[in-house]
C-alpha cells in the first residue's frame, strides 16, 4: 500500500514539475537615449500566448514606464520594442512577470545615457531647398576616426546612409545629403561606442535646382599607418587639378617630406607637437609621393595624413622610387676611365707570363 501511495506522489510531482514554463529574456547592457529598446526572448509557453513585457526606472522607487503585450510566435520566441525617445538617462529594468517560474531569466537591467552633447553642429538647422542639405560639425572624442551618418525623410523612410564619413584631428567632419523635397530631416550619428545622437534639420521653400549654383567643398581623404625614424611611413597621393592641402595629425611632432616638381626633396618640420605639419602642392592629376616620420627616434606612433581637394590617398607598402637613392636603383658600372688602366695591367701580366716561359 506505501508503494502504491509513494508512486502516486511521484507522478503528482512529475506532473507539476512538467507543466512549469520557462521564461528567458535578453537586451542590451547599456543604450544610448533616442535608441530602440529592443527586448527578446524564448519560453515554453504555447505558441500565440500573450506575454507581458515591462519597462521600469529605477532610482529610488521602481516606477512602471511603459507595458507591451507580445505574443509566441512558431519558433516559441517573442520580442517587444520600446521608443526610449525623451527618458531620463539612468538605470531602468525590462522585465517579464513570470512569478517566480523554475530558472527563468525574466528581467534585465538596461543602462540609459545620452551622448547627445557630444555633437556640435555647425551647419544651419534651417537650411533653404536647394536640392542637398549640408552637414559640418565635430563629434566629441572622434579625433582622427569617422562618424556613421544616416538621414531619414519626411516620409519616414531612410534617404542617406549609413555613410561613413571620416573626421579630422579636431573630430570636424562634413558631408551633403541629397533631397528632393523640402520638409524635416532626422540626421543621426553613430561612431564606434555607439549611436551619438540626432539632430533635426528643416529644409524650407521650393526653388529651382539650377537658379543658384551648389556651394563648392573640399573633399578630404585620409590615411594611415605606424612610422618611426627607422620605419617611416609613406604615403601615395592621386590628385586632380588645382592645390591639394597636405596635413599630419597632431600630439607628435611629424616631419613630412615631399618631392618638389623638380624632383628634389623637400622637408617639412615647422609646427611641434601641438600643431600638424601641413604643406600645399600644386596638383596636375599626378601622383604625389610624402614620407612622414617622427622627429623622436624613440617613437613608433600611428600618423595619420589628410589630402584636401585630392581624390584618394594610400599607404605605400614599399619604398616610392623617389625616395631610394640613385645608387640603389641603378647597378654600379665600370667608369670608362678605368678600362684603359685596367687593359694596361692585363697586358703587362701576360707580358710577364710569356718572359717566365721562354726562359
């Protein structure tokens, strides 16, 4: 009879122990304000099942933000998307209500900041319609990176992007973005920690595309690699027509040498540390040859160059021809002066050999 009474209760716990559900969540550690909160998740619960996924802030208090209901979808995963646009920065927690459901991993702890400051914008915020917005500024603690940038139009639907756009030894940047219409952009950054921020530009009035003509800008390339006094760097610079603005990046002192249109050498060293070094060429849509190294033998730093109004820029694997010397790109001959002297001491020697022999 105990037996029967034990199996019993076996099967009962058996039975409750396989109708438990399971419940696992997963979102990002820390987000930037503005982002979607995008909240997943799998669970043993039947398929088409309503889940209650809740967004709280914590500070002192744990205060409800926003509720979503999702549903399980055929794989027995489901997701839920929060808008974290105006929340306060701070520590917030996503969490499925699941009342304590065997090992289920139902909240998650979710970091919001806000890096919105670190972008300056220089460019108009109302810009007239001229078919282009254009977008400057400096993104704060980019020096010598780039900067993703993507815009969204009127109607919601992406125009631009993501572009990446390369910033300078100050963290500036500058790009166009084509439009078609006038109306409110939504320009976001993102660089590599992450989204920046967003700012909105309004593009007014209707005029037509050719009564004024498109500002000219300056395109800028870059590059980069290791130099030292022992290893210096070289660069190979493709230009078109008219001045290209050579410049290093700052914090070392670079000394930067080029070969003039005579083919001499040229050294550039005025600037120091705090200032890049910068010379400007006269460009004929030929290619440009720089060597840059530090002035401190002891230093083995990443430079990088910049090449305004020039078409691209790369690093030189081996050394460009105008920097070998000319004794190594020629082999040695015999000066002529010397085969006389030479033929003179060869006839002497035989001369020799044949008075041995005859005596």
């Amino acid at each position: 009879m105990k037996k029967i009474v034990l199996l019993v209760m076996g099967l009962l716990f058996l039975s409750g122990f396989a109708s438990a559900y399971l419940v696992n969540i997963d979102a990002p550690d820390s987000l930037s304000v503005g982002k979607p909160l995008i909240v997943t998740g799998t669970t043993t619960f039947g398929i088409g099942t309503p889940i209650d996924v809740v967004l709280y802030y914590q500070l002192t208090t744990t205060t409800e933000i926003k509720r979503k209901i999702v549903y399980v979808q055929s794989d027995y995963s489901f997701r839920a998307v929060f808008d974290t646009t105006g929340l306060k920065t701070g520590m917030y927690k996503v969490e499925v209500p699941t009342n304590d459901m065997g090992d289920s991993v139902s909240m998650r702890v979710v970091n919001l900041i806000d890096r919105s400051d670190d972008i300056q914008l220089t460019s108009a915020t109302t810009q007239n319609f001229n078919g282009k917005i254009s977008i400057a500024g400096a993104i704060k603690g980019d020096e010598n990176s780039g900067v993703q940038v993507e815009a969204i139009g009127p109607d919601n639907l992406i125009i631009f992007g993501p572009i990446y756009v390369n910033t300078n030894y100050l963290g500036s940047f500058a790009t166009e973005i084509p439009v078609t219409e006038p109306g409110d952009y939504e320009v976001s950054f993102t660089d590599a920690r992450g989204y920046v921020g967003k700012r909105i530009i309004t593009v007014t009035g209707l005029q037509s595309l050719t009564s004024t003509p498109s500002p000219t800008t300056v395109s800028i390339v870059s590059a980069h690699t290791k130099a030292s006094r022992d290893n210096p760097a070289y660069f190979i610079i493709k230009t078109g027509f008219g001045p290209v603005t050579i410049h290093t990046s700052s914090s070392i002192d670079w000394i930067i040498e080029y070969v003039d249109q005579k083919g001499t050498i040229q050294l550039v060293n005025e600037q120091g540390e705090k200032y890049p070094e910068r010379v400007t060429l006269q460009g004929n849509g030929k290619l440009i040859y720089i060597k840059v190294y530090p002035i401190k033998s002891s230093l083995n730093n990443e430079v990088f160059v910049y090449a305004e109004n020039a078409n691209s820029i790369a690093v030189s694997s081996t050394i460009p021809a105008p920097f070998i010397p000319s004794a190594q790109q020629t082999p040695v001959d015999t000066p002529k002066s010397m085969v006389l002297p030479l033929l003179g001491i060869v006839a002497v020697g035989l001369a020799f050999l044949i008075m041995r022999r005859n005596r």
